[in-house]
C-alpha cells in the first residue's frame, strides 16, 4: 500500500547504529521492491536473517495445463475442491497464465508446522469462509469472511484458523498488487471519488518477536519450484519496521459501491489493479435510478481479455443457476451477456445482494486438470433456454 506505516522500536536514522540491551548489534534488512525503485520497507532482527543450516529438499509444483488454447465459455463448482489437513496441499491451481495463477483452496488445519513464502508472487486471498489469523515477520492480521489478505511477495507467514471449515479464493500475480491509480493523488492518498479510504485498510497491528534458535523450516516457492530450508533462527524475530512495503487487509464489505442513473461498467467495481489484470469486487447496491433503467449488464465482447467471476453470496442477477463458490470463465475474443431472461426480469428491480470477485486479465488464461475435474458441463450451451 503506498502509505507509511511502523511496528516495534526502530533507531531515529535509518542505517545507523541500534543496539539490543547486552550491546549486540540489531541486523537490519531492507525488504525492497523493482529493485531499489519499488516500495520497501526496514526490518531489524535479533539475528541475521540469512542463517541456513541446511538445504532439505525441492519439489516441482507448477500447474499441469489441461487446455493450453480455448475459446469457450466455461463454469466451475470450486466447492468441489476437497478440504486438505495441510495449507500448501490444500491449494488448487484452476487457471494460470504468466501473469497470474488463480487457485482455490480448503485448508482444514492451521499452518504451523513450518513457514511459507512466496518468492514470485503477491498474494491476494479471498477469505470466503473461515477466520483466524494471518501471521507474519511484520506482524499478524486477523482476518474474517469477506477480507482480502494482501501479501507481498517475500513475505514469511503462517495462518492460523478458528474452525476446519475455510474455502479461500486466492490470486498470485507476478506484478505488484496496487490499488487503482486513477482513485490517487500524485502523492499516494486516495482522493475523494474512491470506493475506499486508508480508514478501511488494516496493517499488522500486533508484532511478534521471537528469540529462539534451533531448526525452523521454510517453504519458499520460485518459478513453480518448492525449496525447503532449515534456518537457524525464528523467522519471526524482528523487533521494529517501517516503511510502506507490508501485508494488508481489505474487506470487500468496506467497498463503497459507485452507481449511476444507467447502468455502470465494470471498472466502477475495480478494487485492485496490475499492469496485466484488474480485481474487482461486485457488493450490494442500489440498481439505476434512471426511469427506464435496464439494471443487467448489456451484452459485450471481451476483446482484450479474459474475465473470471468469482460468486461468494447473494443472487447474481445477470446469471441463472448460480451457486456458492461457482466461477465463470468468458474467454476474450467471443461475446457474452445475461443469461435468457435476466435481462427483462431486472427492469424495476431497485436494488442487489450480489457479492463477488472478477479477475479480467489481458492475457488468456490456461485451463489446468485440476479444473477440468471442477468443471459444469455444458455452460456455454446455458443462453439457450430459461
């Protein structure tokens, strides 16, 4: 998030001398982004972060694809994926491309057993249900149904859950995860035409710190590659940080929808944007006001992009046949709009409870085997009939 933030004690001058109370000396990291042009932020650590005692092992884990081309639309049931006692198993890659992976999960237990990073890729996890804790170097987050968890790249975490019952909806992007600049000023605060404000952001609020030595695993996955090592000392040892480069939470019920006398396009629900793909969150709101209003969307082609469509809750009014947990694929290059009837049945509604996440990206995203055992069949035969 482009705005300042701090936890801990930290010195009064960056790169300076800080001491524990015996006289040792604090190790410092910086933890950067694009190099040294990207936002970053300063970590001081009880122990030098970089002690390895052993390198254990490496799995490949990169997405078999089922359909490397295509071009029909397509649906899946994501509460098919079964629940998995362990948080890495536990996650399912549906679609990918090498921008993005979209992955669903149900992770039955706590990550505990060892640390998780994810080197290629920030993080944007979709709590769609469950709650409990996302713990991290930089301090921990609690989290509930509707949050999105944002992790940057890099960032050590364990997750703790209240219950076995967690469905996430999880996105890996290999570009920075931003809000929308068109919502920001040319200093980094959101201006008044935004859908959120800095109030409705959460940063790590409670600080861990861990002086322990001993054997603590780390998962850290690169270029589709699991690397497991052993470290000497707790990834969780920092004592203070600041600086604009860290986890986050949102919640899709703190987006302030955007509406209008006619109906809007999707843009109006942009939550979060990269150079090669947007999210979008579609919450409750009153319909158009204009008497002659036609609240569903019109038919449109997507050209230059792929759009996926995430149902949480609610009735999605366009859609016929929708279920929890269902996602929507409608590939660039082929129309697509309201299933037969919705379009007349909208006019005269005045409102909707639709809750939803859509990811369109720019470039086509691959079907891996995974998703083809989640798929409906038939869905681009549903604009047949009511």
């Amino acid at each position: 998030m482009p705005f300042y933030h701090k936890l801990g004690i930290i010195p009064p001058k960056r790169h300076t001398v800080f001491r524990k109370k015996n006289g040792e000396l604090y190790h410092e990291q910086l933890f950067g982004t694009i190099g040294f042009d990207g936002m970053s932020t300063l970590m001081y650590h009880v122990e030098p972060p970089t002690i390895v005692k052993e390198f254990v092992g490496k799995v490949d884990i990169n997405p078999e694809i089922a359909h490397d081309k295509q071009l029909q639309m397509r649906s899946f049931n994501g509460f098919k994926v079964a629940p998995k006692d362990d948080y890495l198993e536990s996650r399912v890659p549906v679609l990918v491309n090498s921008d993005c992976h979209i992955v669903l999960s149900s992770p039955k237990k706590s990550l505990r057993d060892y640390f998780y990073k994810n080197a290629d890729c920030d993080e944007v996890i979709f709590i769609h249900e469950g709650s409990g804790t996302l713990r991290t170097q930089l301090g921990n987050i609690p989290f509930k149904y509707g949050d999105y968890l944002v992790v940057p790249r890099g960032i050590i975490y364990q997750i703790d859950f209240d219950t076995e019952q967690n469905r996430l909806f999880i996105i890996e992007s290999h570009h920075p995860i931003y809000t929308p600049k068109r919502y920001r000023n040319w200093f980094g605060q959101l201006l008044e035409h935004s859908p959120f404000c800095e109030r409705d952001f959460r940063g790590p609020s409670e600080l861990e710190t861990h002086n322990e030595k001993g054997d603590f695993l780390v998962k850290t996955k690169k270029e589709g590659i699991l690397y497991s090592y052993t470290y000497a000392s707790h990834p969780f040892d920092v004592v203070g940080w600041d600086g604009f480069n860290y986890p986050y939470a949102f919640s899709i019920h703190d987006f302030e929808p955007i509406t209008g006398r006619i109906h809007q396009p999707p843009p109006v629900h942009q939550t979060f944007e990269t150079n090669a793909f947007v999210i979008c969150s579609f919450v409750p709101r009153l319909y158009d006001y204009h008497p002659d209003a036609i609240p569903a969307p019109y038919n449109h082609s997507n050209i230059d992009s792929d759009e996926l469509l995430y149902y949480v809750d609610g009735d999605f009014m366009s859609r016929n046949n929708i279920e929890k947990g269902q996602l929507t694929l409608h590939p660039g290059g082929i129309p697509h709009g309201p299933h037969p009837g919705a379009y007349e049945r909208s006019i005269g509604k005045k409102s909707t409870e639709e809750l939803a996440v859509m990811v369109d990206t720019f470039k086509p995203l691959k079907l891996t085997k995974q998703a083809m055992e989640l798929e409906i069949a038939d869905y681009y035969q549903s604009w047949l009939h009511d």
